[in-house]
C-alpha cells in the first residue's frame, strides 16, 4: 500500500512540474537561438536566359569550371571578399560548399594555368551594378537586395 501512494505522489509530482520544465526549456532554447540569416540568391545578367540552373551547374561556374552559358556566351563570374559574411553565407547555403573549398578550386585552376579567379567586389551595391551592367555575369545576393535590374536564378 506504501508503495501505491509513493507511485502516486510520483507520478503527481512530475504532472505538476512537466508544464514548468517544458516552459523554462522552451525559453532557454529561445534565449541562445540565433536571428534567421538572411537568404542568399544567385543573380544574372538581366539578358540571361536562364530562370532555373542546377545546383551542380552553378557550382562550377562559381568553382571556374564552367565558363560559358547554354548560348555559348562566356560567363563572368563576381565574388564578395573572402571574408564577407555574405560570401561565406552563399557558399553554404546556396552552393552547399564551405568558402575555403572554392578558393582551393580557385587556387587550383589558377597555378596549373588552366583558368583565372572570379573578380573580387567590395560591397553589395557594386555586386548589383557590375553583374546588371556586365553581359553574361553572374553573383549573389541577399534576397532582400535584390533590384529590377537583375534577374534571380532559381537553384534547383
């Protein structure tokens, strides 16, 4: 009988604290929660004919691999520095690839002759005015910089 009234008063015990171990876990989770980054788009010349490119495809033409688009067009290829947080948050989010990656693919290309580094810009403003003003060019984004005289790709 001892034992019944033990296992109640348990199980009594846990039904009341539950509701208060679920709240301070739920505010704890919250508290070191990080601000949701931005999303990140890849843009093109507004003369592309591209709406959608594959995830692999993009990757090469960030990688220096790809070098001309589907109408035999050479591709021109702009980056943010190295250590921009929008250059590393792009080639995570969007290229799935860590920032060190490409620049060993840069590297790569560039010692065995085989190919050049991407032009590197200073800020977003320049991203958006070089890649709208250069035939075939290629960058990225914050999705909410994105003007009307780019146009956005669709990463599938």
């Amino acid at each position: 009988m001892e034992k019944l009234l033990a296992i109640k008063f348990v199980v009594c015990i846990c039904r009341a604290l539950l509701p208060c171990m679920l709240t301070a876990a739920l505010l704890a989770g919250n508290a070191h929660a990080q601000p949701a980054e931005p999303t990140m788009v890849a843009i093109a010349h507004p003369a592309s004919s591209e709406d959608v490119i594959p995830r692999a495809s993009l990757r090469a033409i960030f990688g220096m691999l790809l070098q001309k688009w589907p109408g035999n067009t050479p591709v021109k290829v702009f980056v943010l520095r190295d250590d921009a947080p929008e250059h590393a948050r792009f080639s995570k989010s969007v290229l799935q690839v860590f920032p060190h990656q490409l620049r060993m693919a840069w590297d790569r290309q560039v010692f065995s002759g085989q190919g050049q580094y991407p032009e590197q810009l200073g800020s977003i403003q320049e991203m958006l005015s070089r890649v709208a003003s250069t035939p075939g060019a290629m960058g990225y984004v914050k999705a909410s910089e994105v003007d009307d005289n780019v146009r956005v790709l669709k990463v599938r």
